[in-house]
C-alpha cells in the first residue's frame, strides 16, 4: 500500500487529550468525533486534513490515554498516515487495528516541511518527500500488521481469518 | 546487557508471559500470544468495544465472567448522550450474562474496584481499554491498557499478543520522611525518565522503601508507569499482598520472582530518605521538580482523588493536615473518594466530615473531574494542583488552565494556604 498526500507536521509528545478532548468522549460515531481532531491545538484543526493528509510528527505522539477516539477522529478527518519518530504504544496498537497506518520513521521531522507533498510506501518502508525529492528509509511496519492494515483493521482480520477456519 | 545469555535470567514480567503463553521462557522482543485471565471496559471505552463487537458477529463472549465492566467516567452521567452509552453497557451486559458488573452506587473507579472486588490475581494477565490498567501490576500481575477495537477482539478469543519488552529496575532505599509518599517517588521517577523514558518497556519496582510500602502506595507507582509510556509497572507480590487479596500464604507467589540484576535492560537507584515532596508542573507529568524549587503560586482549585491517588491512605494524610483548618478564601477544594468502599471506609473514619467542615465539597467516586467531563471543570487562567495523573494541555477542562501534580499532602496543604505549599511546613 502507498499512501501519498500533503503533509501536517507536528512536534514531540502529541498527546491524546489534544487530539481528542475529553469532553468528546461521549461520542462515538466518526463523522461527530472528527470535527474535532487535534482540537486541543486549536479550535478547526482539523479542516487542515480535508482533503487528505499525512500527519508528520516527532516522538512518542499519542502518549496519554487509551481513547481510540482519537485515532478514530484522526481517520475520520482524512489523515491517511501518521509518520511520527516514535509512537506511545497503545496509540500505535489503536492506529493499526482501526486500520491507520502508522509508521516509526527516526529523524523524519527533518526530512519533511510542513505542506510537503509526501508518499509512504508501507511495505518497503520508504517514505519519499516529493516536493523536495528526498527520500528515507525505516522499518517497514511487521507483516502480520501489514496483513491487518490490508484487511482494513483487526475486526475485519480477524472476520477474515475466521472465515478461513 | 547480554540479551544472548545462556542461563535463563528472567524477571517476573518475563515469567508472567510465558506462563500465560504455554512457553519455558520468552525473552524482550519477542512476539507471544497470551490467554487473559481479565479484561476491563468502562463506560467510555466500553461503548466503541461494543459496536467493534457487533461487526464480529458472534453471539457469545469467550467468557463472560473473566470480562469485568465498570462505569466511572460518568458517575453519574452528565448529560443524555452519556446516559445512553451507559444504557447500551447495561443492555450488553444483560445479553452477555456479565456478572462483573458495577453500575452507578457499586463499584467507583476501575483500576480501584478491580482489586477490591477480586479481579486481580499475582501472576494474572489482565487487560483494560484504560491506559491506566497497568495499575495492577501493584500485585505482581502483567496488566496493561488496550484500545476498544483491541479489546471487541479479546471479547471475541480470550487472548492477544504482546511483544516481550524489555525492563527497567527502579530500585528504591530508605524511609520516606514524614508527608512524603509514593506520589513524590513516582514523580520523580517521571522526571527522571521523561515522558517516553519507558516506551515498549516495563518498569519493575524493587527496594526496601517498596517493600515496606503499603498496596496503596504500590498502586500510585504502578498506576504512573503509563505516564513514562511503560507497557506495565510490575512489584512482586509478597506477605502484603497476600493479606490484601485474602490469601492464607505468600509462597504461591515465590516462583514469579525475578533472578536478579541481569534481568534487567537498566537499574536506576532511589534513595527515597532524602526525597521532597515532588511536583510536576505544566503541561507534563515529567516536568518534576523538588517542591522547594516550586514558585508559590496561587491556587485557584485543589482536587483530591483519582486513579492515582484517591484511596482512603491519601484521604487520611490529606484530612489530617486539613483538621481544624480552613480551606483559603480563595481557593476550593473538591474530594473525590476512589470507590464506593473507599467512600464507606471515610465516613466510618470520620474523615469525610474533616474535609466538608474545612470548606471543601466532597464528591461521590468517579474519573470526571481528572478527564475534564464534569464534577469540577477547570475555566481559563485557572490553576489547578492536583493529586492526578496527566497534566496536559486541556486535560481538566480550558487549554488555557494550568495544572501542577502533586501528593495528596501537597494537594491539603495547598488547599489551606491558596498557594502551592510544602506540606511540611504545616505540621
């Protein structure tokens, strides 16, 4: 799978109570909680990922709470991609089984200027940025979540999986 | 570190996993899939593990006495939409045959009512959709937090997989002074790992100050391993953890215990006799300095309570500094006890009526006001010293408030003062 759209750079520590405040957990339905990614930076965030995006961002991102309203937000909203440095892992866990990519890419934040047109090709491991013509290499995320991500999440593996027994 | 070393060193994480996954040993990196003995939804998480559910398309759960479903994030529901996430939990769990089930009146915070209630079990893997569910490896369990999706597919097997991590020893001498507690330590712990100090790993807690701490205490350190990005925060089980769970015998729990020093990716050394009290100043719980370092500034709202530090211990040192004293004119103090039991057990002790005779209200159990949904919501410029957990951007309510974490003792004293105050300059 290779995703490819503009980039939305943010820094270190993005944690999930700015990505999606608490006083939205009440919601559940996608098309509500993603008005309101990344709210926690700034009321309308999220009008930045309209049209398709990657967010590229530093360490740890997702760090705090196990709320997969934010990962989910985040989909919603249209961010086809998180590139971070590195990822608290139950953002990670919640990313892959809600079927966002998320790939640990060390040293990306200097690679990548914020609106940068980028592509990340998920199983190579190869994020290329398109407007400066460079490109770096990381691991690829591990096939058995690579086979998660192409079923489009863990619900739909594992329905998959089942079927097959 | 030799991770290629031919005698099985282990610890007691590593024993956990590969009890729990029908191995001899496992080492840090690899891949096991475990059988849970326990899995935890509230009324946020529960919801959107519901709905994963349902596009399963199964009818039965794995089992529905190892899943345990407890409301606390709206206790009581704040608003309709709430009301009817947790009018959907009941519904699931009438369908289910769920008998681990604490509504509104029976239970109060999860990671409290989990032990309380028998849950937890030395040697237990236990997952919760709540990040703090690493709570429980107070009790020498492997317990961690897990999204919802995650959790509909636990629903659905009974087992998940984990990547082994690899552990950090924090080892911890000596005798705390008076009013310095578990919450100091594990501040400064956090301060000196930093916020992703701990991502992937877990973080064992060893040491003389550890044993000789209650389960209360061994709670707090667990229950902040997350904030460092722990996957778990372990304590071997022993004599005190016996006595809380009702056991007749420590020995059972003999065979989890680590083999020593080379268990471990790294030791970091605490002598806990020359610790202040800690605090950790916004917008991060590892921005922790001694609070002699700490400007004095002006309290707006105090908030005893939460996950971390709400327990009947923390009531008591915080109303036995508040006794005979007065909230500041221009600060509140709002007290939240962690549980229904912990509720029980204030007011038998009397120190429910301490805390409302000194100015301050007293709320029933529950996550509210930690998170920013209700029961206390933070407005902007407000400051706000906490004996929580997360002092992020926005996390009690406005982004523009600001939130310093501290010891229950702190909290008290602060509340009296209206500026954040060394509890030891009070007694």
């Amino acid at each position: 799978m290779i995703v490819k759209a503009r980039a939305v750079k943010l820094g270190d520590n993005v944690d999930t109570d700015v990505i999606l405040p608490g006083k939205y957990l009440a919601l559940t339905d996608p098309t509500e909680l993603r008005e309101h990614a990344m709210e926690g930076l700034s009321p309308g965030f999220a009008s930045k990922f309209v049209d398709g995006a990657v967010i590229v961002a530093g360490e740890n991102f997702g760090q705090g709470s196990s709320r997969e309203h934010a990962a989910i937000a985040l989909k919603a909203a249209a961010v086809e991609c998180v590139v971070a440095e590195s990822f608290a892992r139950i953002f990670y866990r919640n990313a892959i089984n809600i079927g966002l990519p998320a790939v640990e890419c060390p040293g990306i934040l200097t690679r990548v200027a914020d609106g940068d047109q980028v592509s990340v090709d998920l199983e190579q491991g190869k994020i290329m940025n398109l407007t400066t013509g460079t490109t770096a290499n990381t691991e690829p995320i591990p096939l058995h979540l690579q086979q998660v991500l192409n079923d489009g999440g863990i619900i739909e593996h594992l329905k998959k999986k089942r079927a097959h027994q | 570190m030799d991770w290629n070393r031919s005698e099985p060193v282990v610890n007691i994480i590593e024993k956990i996993l590969a009890r729990a996954s029908d191995r001899e040993q496992v080492r840090p990196g690899e891949i096991v899939e475990a059988r849970i003995n326990s899995a935890m939804v509230h009324d946020i998480t529960g919801p959107l593990t519901v709905e994963s559910w349902k596009k399963l398309e199964e009818k039965k759960v794995w089992d529905p006495d190892r899943i345990v479903v407890v409301f606390d994030h709206f206790l009581p529901p704040p608003t309709e939409q709430a009301a009817k996430l947790q009018k959907m939990m009941r519904d699931f769990v009438d369908e289910q045959g769920i008998r681990n089930f604490y509504d509104i009146g029976r239970g109060g915070i999860c990671h409290q009512v989990m032990p309380e209630k028998g849950h937890v079990h030395p040697g237990d893997v236990i997952v919760g959709a709540d990040s703090h569910t690493c709570t429980y490896g107070a009790f020498g369990a492997f317990s961690t937090g897990i999204g919802s999706t995650e959790m509909a597919a636990v629903f659905a097997t009974g087992h998940l997989w984990f990547k082994v991590p690899r552990t950090i020893r924090v080892n911890v001498t000596g005798s705390f002074a008076p009013f310095v507690m578990a919450k100091d330590l594990i501040l400064q712990v956090l301060g000196k790992l930093g916020v992703s100090g701990a991502n992937y790993r877990g973080i064992e807690f060893t040491g003389q100050t550890v044993e000789d701490m209650s389960i209360g205490g061994r709670m707090t350190l667990c229950n902040m391993s997350i904030e460092a990005g722990a996957k778990t925060g372990v304590v071997a089980p022993d004599a005190k953890t016996a006595e809380y769970l009702g056991a007749s015998s420590s020995n059972s729990f003999e065979s989890l215990r680590s083999d020593g020093d080379s268990a471990y990716e790294r030791t970091i050394e605490i002598d806990s006799s020359t610790l202040s009290p800690q605090v950790a100043r916004p917008h991060s719980p590892d921005n922790v300095a001694p609070i002699e370092e700490i400007p004095e500034s002006r309290v707006d709202q105090a908030f005893l309570g939460s996950c971390t530090n709400g327990r009947t211990e923390d009531l008591r040192i915080a109303a036995k500094i508040l006794d005979g004293k007065r909230v500041h004119d221009h600060t509140r103090l709002i007290v939240t006890p962690a549980s229904q039991d912990v509720y029980q057990n204030c007011l038998e002790e009397g120190l429910l009526e301490i805390f409302t005779q000194s100015g301050a209200i007293v709320t029933n159990p529950g996550c509210g006001i930690c998170i920013g949904i209700h029961l206390g919501v933070l407005a902007p410029g407000d400051v706000c010293v906490s004996s929580s957990n997360r002092n992020f951007v926005g996390r009690m309510g406005s982004p523009q408030a600001k939130i310093f974490l501290a010891s229950p003792a702190t909290v008290a004293a602060s509340a009296i003062t209206g500026r954040i105050t060394d509890p030891r300059k009070l007694s």
